[in-house]
C-alpha cells in the first residue's frame, strides 16, 4: 500500500486530454498543491478526441441502484449537475432536444429495450418524415427518411461545446495551480519511472523524470503503450466530417434537436465559429490491428490522421442525402478520426493498478465519455484519496477476467456499417483515405 495522499502530495497526471484536464481542475479545486499535467501535445490537443465541436449529452437523474445501467445512469446525472450548474462547463451546454432513430427491425429495437426503456414518457414518436421535419424549424430536414422511425424528446438532452468545455476545465485547473508542461519534448511522456515493482512519476522526451507521489495515467486511447491492460481495453476509432455552411444558413440551422440515427450518423447544428456542420457516420468503429512480437492477441495501436476513410465519407454523404439531401454534395471541408478505448463491458476502468500501489489508471471512455467531462474528474479524485464510492468502485475495477480471448470484432451493441468492427486502411494507403486539402499530419 502506496503512502497515504495528502494534499500536497505530488501528483502527475499523465495526458492533457478531456478526463485528464477534468481530473486537474477536481484536484485543484479540492485545494491539491502540486499537481503537473504532462501532454505532448499543446491544450487543446489536435490528437485529443475531445477537440471537436460538439459532442451529444443527455441529462439523467440520480439513482442508487447499483447494476451496471444505475451506475452510468448515477455517473451521467453527476455530469448533468455540472453541465447546468458549474460555470466552467455550463455555458457550453445546448439543451436543444435528442432525436433517436433507427432504420432496420434490429436497430429499432435496440432503441426500444435500451435507449427508450423506463424513459418511454419523455419521448414522441416520429413514424414518417413529415413527423422527423417538424421536429426542425426553418425546413432544414428536406430528406425523405425512408423507413426511419425515431423518438424525439425536446429538451434534457442536446449538445455541448466539447472544444469550448475541454479550454475551460484546462484554463480554470491553471488558474487554480495545476502546472501544465505541454508540446515535445517537454511534454511528450515516453514512459512511466517504474521502480521496485511501483510507478514513482513520468519520463518525458527531454530526459526529465517527474517524480511524483501518486500518477495518473488519462491518456484516452493511447494507455495500452504505458502498462499492460491485460486485454482489457480496445482503442477503436470513429469517423466525422464537415461541409461548410453560409453564415445565413448558420443562422437557419440554429437550435436544432440532436439527430441520432444508430445505425446511418449524427449531427448537429453548425458551429457558430466557422459555420461548419459536422456529421459522424454511426458504426462501430475501426481498429488497427498489430501483432506485436511479445504479445499473444492482436492489439489495435491507435494512429493520428485529419482524413477519413473515403468508405466513411461516403456514408455520410448517404446519410445526408436521406434527411437532408441537399447538403449532400457538398464536399469535406475537414475530417479525422477520433480515438476512444472500449471496454468489453463498456462501463468504465477507473482504479488503482492492482500491482502498482501508486498508479491511478482512468480509462475505458467506451466511447462516451466527453460527455462525463464536468464529473468524472471528480470520481477519478475519489479514487486517487481512496474513497470512491463501493458500486463504482466495483463496477470499474480492474477486471481482466471479464474479457478472456480475442473480443476485438465485437460490435458492442452498436449498429451501422454492417456491423462490424472494420479494419483501418494503412495510414499510408492514399487510395482508400480521403485528400481534404490542408488536412494532413496531425494538425
Ligand atoms: O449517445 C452518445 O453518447 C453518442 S456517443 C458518439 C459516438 O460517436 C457513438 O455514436 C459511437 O458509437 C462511439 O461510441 C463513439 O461515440
């Protein structure tokens, strides 16, 4: 058992991304002294699945029950009190509406036993397209939604600003002492300082060892480079694009609803910035799988690239052209993929290391967990003190056992795509990758 931490205990939090800047501000905020944040990238970070401009948020209510849906559903509410709330994040929280919908037999009831279950009366149902356009003002949806159905519900839900949200917690954690050393070398950690079986800090580029008392690994999708997770977490990544929008149309396509299909794509309005509408094509999600020499299974190493997979652009463009066809032509104006690291039970791994006394380990995001940007720093903070509550606790502890073998082509209970989890294209294949000009690199 690691010393028991105090509040000027030293404290590195390995990545500078949406968990990790969440995590600085609860520690500050909880009056911590000595708390350093080490990315190699500058906030926010191009490579940062956070740095985006919107992101989907639903606002539930407190619960006590203690399986696997109360406790998301008891997490996701903590997130909410902070989304309305706290000035750090609540500006950036749009309580616009979430329309759910789905196209085939199985899709539709995926909606109905999961997404709809216990919360039937907050939603209408939308049975043709003239019922999904009148969810919209100014007859933005133009599409003829063949064989859509969905549910609408008008507010509780919509969408945040994730770029905008992510700069505020970073800027308020400085403000509040965490020490951020961010950009390469400085920043760039290359490994952990293990020593006598314990983790003691972070390497970084510049040779630098940042000793520390108690470490915290939140590096999202990249964590299997820094400890083994014993199978435990697959970084998968998804796909989105934007076309660019006039500032008229911006304003026609103010405060609009969520529209979630889970099997065809996401959008939301344009942002207010560049005027740009991002659209994700819905799957479930992609790897690249590496059989590295020393490991038994495959294992998916996340790479960096502002393209997408031209199969990917082409199925935004279907989807657009099914409710609003229109835009459908207009061509990528930016795209990328985004890394996030699935659990096999999508729930969370957020513990100690169960050999390394001093290591915190925050991961498993499973793909929605910017949205837990106001909150889920906090529960990480109760486990670093040792206190966090007995059902989260026992619902994201360290449990290899739950994903014994190769579970990397399970779809997860998402849809779209065929679904399959799909092989990345080589980052070299020019061929299968879209050529957005100005997109290349990790910028
Ligand atoms: O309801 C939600 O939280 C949407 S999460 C957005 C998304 O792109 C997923 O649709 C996808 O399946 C994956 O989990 C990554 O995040």
């Amino acid at each position: 058992m690691a010393a028991k931490v105090s509040k000027d205990s030293s404290i590195v939090i390995v990545g500078g991304g949406t968990w990790a800047c969440s995590t600085a501000l609860h520690l500050v905020r909880r009056g911590y002294s000595n708390v350093t944040v080490l990315d190699a990238h500058p906030i926010p970070s191009s490579i940062s699945a956070g740095n985006d401009v919107n992101k989907i948020a639903e606002l539930a209510s407190p619960t006590d029950g203690d399986d696997a849906e109360s406790v998301a559903q008891a997490a996701a509410a903590a997130a909410a009190q902070g989304w309305l709330h706290d000035p750090v994040f609540a500006p950036y929280y749009h309580d616009t509406g979430f329309i759910v919908s789905g196209s085939s037999p199985e899709a539709l009831k995926h909606i109905v036993d999961s997404e709809l279950r216990g919360h039937e009366k907050e939603y209408t149902k939308l049975n043709s397209a003239d019922d999904f356009r009148a969810c919209m003002p100014n007859g933005v949806l133009t599409g003829d939604f063949p064989n859509w159905q969905g549910w609408h519900k008008s507010k509780g839900a919509g969408w945040v600003h994730a770029r905008k949200a992510l700069v505020s917690a970073y800027k308020e954690a400085e403000r509040l002492g965490a020490r951020f050393i961010t950009g390469s070398p400085q920043g760039e950690v290359i490994g952990l300082v293990q020593e006598g079986g314990d983790v003691r800090g972070a390497k970084t580029a510049d040779g630098y060892e940042h000793r520390a008392d108690r470490t915290i690994l939140a590096v999202g999708a990249s964590a299997p480079q820094f400890v083994d997770f014993e199978n435990q977490l697959r970084p998968t990544a998804w796909t989105l694009g934007h076309i660019k929008m006039t500032e008229e149309e911006a304003q026609l396509y103010k405060n609009l609803p969520v529209l979630f299909n889970v099997e065809k794509g996401f959008f939301m309005e344009p942002d207010e910035d560049r005027h740009e509408l991002k659209i994700c094509d819905e799957h479930p999600g992609y790897c690249n799988w590496v059989t590295l020499p020393d490991s038994k299974l495959p294992e998916s190493v996340p790479f960096a690239k502002h393209q997408v997979p031209i199969e990917s652009e082409q199925r935004i463009k279907q989807f657009l052209s099914e409710i609003m066809p229109h835009l459908a032509d207009r061509p990528l104006v930016h795209a990328r993929i985004c890394w996030c690291a699935d659990t096999h039970d999508r729930g969370f791994l957020i513990t100690y290391h169960p050999s390394h006394p001093s290591l915190v380990i925050a991961a498993g995001d499973s793909g929605h967990g910017f949205a837990h940007i106001p909150s889920i720093g906090g529960f990480i903070s109760d486990c670093l003190e040792g206190r966090l509550e007995g059902r989260f606790a026992r619902h994201w502890r360290w449990r290899p056992e739950i994903a014994q073998g190769f579970w990397g082509k399970d779809p997860l209970d998402r849809y779209g795509a065929g679904r399959e989890v799909m092989d990345l294209p080589q980052r070299c294949d020019e061929r299968r990758w879209t050529r957005i000009p100005g997109g290349e690199g990790e910028s």
